[in-house]
C-alpha cells in the first residue's frame, strides 16, 4: 500500500504542475517598469492614407453658397452613432475613394495627391489650393476617415473589426476596444501582422516588456493591420478532441481516478 500511495502522490504532483493556474508572471503587463520609469517611444506615427482609403472632407466658409460649390453632394446622413465612424450625430457626409494612384478628384481643384499625407496636411493642402487659386477667401477644410479599421483575432475578449478615428492609435489602444486579452492569451507574444506597399511584415510583441513594446514599429497602428493573441498552452490543450492527451487535464483526473480505483480493489482483496 505505501508503493501505490506514493505513486498516487506522484500522479497528483503531475497533474497539478501540468493544470495549475497561471502565474501572475504569466499575465502582468509591463514587468519592467517601476514607479519612476520614463519610456520614450521610438518614431510615433500618425496614420496616413492609402490608396483605396475612404475620407470624408467637408469645405465651409462664410459664403455658404460658395463653398457648397466645393463639397459632393450628400450621399448619406448620419442617423445615431455606432462607434464604427469618427463623423458626428447626424452630420451629412460626402465620401472620396483614394484611387490606386493615391488621388482624389476634387470638384473644380481637379486631382489631388493625398496619399502619404495624414488628416491635417490634406486639409491645409485644399485650403492652400482654395486661397492661392482666389476660389474662397476664408476657408475651413475638415477632414476625417470613413473605413480605416483595424483587425482583432485570437485570445481577446471581444474579436472582430475595429474602426480607426484618430490620428494616432497605438497597439494597447486597440488591444482595449478588443475588451482586453483573455486569461489565456500569451502576453509575451502578440502579433501585429501590417502590409506596407504590397509586402507582409509581421511583427512580435511582449506586452510583460513596456521597453519592447514602445519601441516596436507595431506600437503604433496603421489601418488594416491585423493583431493576433496567441493562445496559451492551457487553451492549446483545452482545443484537442475532448481534451483528451498526455497534457490534458482530464487525462490525469482520469488516470488518478483510475489509479485509486485499484488501489481499493487491492486493498479489498487483501483484506
């Protein structure tokens, strides 16, 4: 009987190191900092538009006849907010595609280059072609994205896609609309995956390491990019066919079951 009570011991000892709760190492983020850390981030980035990039860009003066001139008709009005656009309540919008040459027609300016540029170089660009071409004296160009969002997968409590309506949005700032990762995803290792110019690069991310973090490219987040929370090995092991492995959970309460078993069986007998 003390031979199988000391490999019941050994069982439990297993399963116990091989199901156990992850440690607070695991899932604090920023290990690193203390209370009087200053971390700068190395090359912050605003977002600058793409070809194919939606904007919506809206002229007004004093002479409202005037710069109506200047805006698209009205192809839609705003009814409520939903988060998924940085235009306000009820505000009628009129659209520009970027085309692939990274353009826009603008009415009676004619072709605009807008690609590269961010929110407030676009407006002052039309501003300065209004002022210079004497077309309106005083002028207010307002700029703001239409489709820009950015894509959230994996160990995050809320998945999906996500709009973009500011100039600058870093990873944590998305990571947040996602409703945070899950206590299964891996902190250590996320990945931001961002086409630039018809190339893939693919960026990893230790969230438990603010210096890594706020010097990554993938600290700031461009549109389109995508981000994916690994899973952690409990989550790997939970995906198997009813869990059912050398690593599973189950598979050690069902062996240690299954060891006990015996053990009163023998013990039965023996008596």
């Amino acid at each position: 009987m003390n031979h199988l009570r000391y490999l019941l011991a050994v069982v439990a000892c297993f399963a116990a190191i091989l199901t156990g709760c992850k440690t607070p190492k695991d899932v604090t983020y920023f290990q690193d900092v203390d209370s009087v850390a200053v971390l700068a981030v190395a090359n912050p980035l605003e977002i600058k538009i793409h070809p194919e990039d939606k904007l919506s860009i809206i002229v007004h003066s004093k002479d409202a006849q005037l710069s109506e001139l200047f805006n698209l008709p009205v192809t839609a009005r705003r009814i409520g907010y939903s988060g998924k656009s940085s235009l306000s309540q009820s505000q009628e919008i009129s659209i520009y595609t970027v085309d692939t040459d990274g353009y826009i027609d603008f009415p009676i300016i004619g072709k605009i280059k807008v690609a590269g540029l961010n929110r407030r170089q676009i407006a002052d660009l039309i501003k300065n072609e209004l002022i210079s071409r004497q077309l309106v004296k005083d002028p207010t160009v307002t700029v703001e994205f239409d489709n820009l969002y950015v894509s959230v997968l994996g160990e995050v409590n809320n998945p999906g896609r996500y709009n973009l309506n500011r100039d600058k949005v870093t990873l944590l700032d998305v990571l947040g609309m996602a409703g945070d990762l899950t206590i299964l995803g891996r902190r250590e290792n996320v990945v931001v995956i961002r086409n630039i110019d018809g190339k893939t690069s693919t960026y990893r991310v230790d969230l438990t390491k603010a210096a890594d973090l706020y010097r990554s490219p993938a600290y700031n987040i461009q549109q389109n990019d995508v981000i994916y929370v690994e899973p952690n090995d409990n989550r790997v092991r939970q995906s198997t066919v009813n869990g059912n492995n050398l690593r599973s959970t189950s598979f050690w309460i069902s062996l240690a079951s299954l060891l006990t078993s015996v053990g009163v069986l023998i013990t039965n007998i023996t008596n």
